[in-house]
C-alpha cells in the first residue's frame, strides 16, 4: 500500500489503515495544517510492528460535539485476503476527545500520531494492534 506525496492535491495515507473517509480526512487535515510528514512517521512506526494487521478509522463526533475515534483490528484468516470475510474483525475501540474546539479529523491525527510514538511501550498500540480480541464482530 503507498502513501502519497506532500504536495498531491488528494494525499493517500493507507499503509496499514484500511482506505477510508476517515483516513482521507486526517491525510488531507495533515497536509492542509503542514504536518504530513508527521503523519507519516507515525504510519511508519505502525508499520514496521504490525505485519499482517489492517487498521479500520472511523471520524465522528458524539451528540455533544465532542471528537470520536473509532478503531477496528482486521487480522487475516487466509494468506491473501481480497474480501471483508477473508478478515477476523475484532470488537470497536472508541476513544472520545475532550475537547469541542478539535475537529474530528484533527483527533484522528492526534490518535494516529499517539499511535506511532513508542510503539513497543505504547497502551494505545497495544490495545488496538497487539491485544487479542474477546469477542469478535
């Protein structure tokens, strides 16, 4: 999967996110606000410590207007999966931002970029890319 360049007018941010709105919206907020390379690192900090593993994203904001991001772990059932049923779906991870004044988009970027930093000593890794699912969806 690729990532785009800085200066394409539509930046595809994909790696080991699975291509959604939600990604296209923190890849276009990061190179809209001249932090893509940013963005970037982090991707390649997941990608280096999850092989296999596809990331689902999800934006959205809660009745409040607080910032929601939601999180989904796509773990492969076959060696070269092609379709949604190829994938073990692990239950949603839902974190919610404090903060009003903070787009959606702009949480997201924040939650990738918390993602990425020290991944072997990150909970937030953990719990989305390396904890086992209890139950799956």
């Amino acid at each position: 999967m690729q990532v785009g360049n800085i200066n394409n007018t539509n930046p595809q941010f994909k790696a080991k996110f699975l291509d959604t709105p939600a990604i296209k919206q923190v890849a276009e907020w990061a190179r809209d606000n001249g932090r893509y390379k940013e963005l970037n690192n982090a991707r390649k900090q997941i990608d280096f410590s999850a092989v296999k593993l596809r990331i689902h994203m999800d934006l959205a904001t809660n009745i409040e207007g607080y910032p929601i991001a939601i999180f989904r772990r796509y773990f492969p059932r076959i060696i070269n999966p092609v379709y949604e049923k190829d994938y073990i779906i692990s239950k949603p991870i839902v974190y919610t931002g404090k903060n009003k004044t903070v787009s959606a988009a702009e949480y997201g970027f924040n939650k990738i970029l918390q993602m990425g930093h020290y991944v072997t000593r990150n909970k937030m890794f953990k719990d989305i890319v390396r904890s086992t699912p209890l139950e799956v969806v």
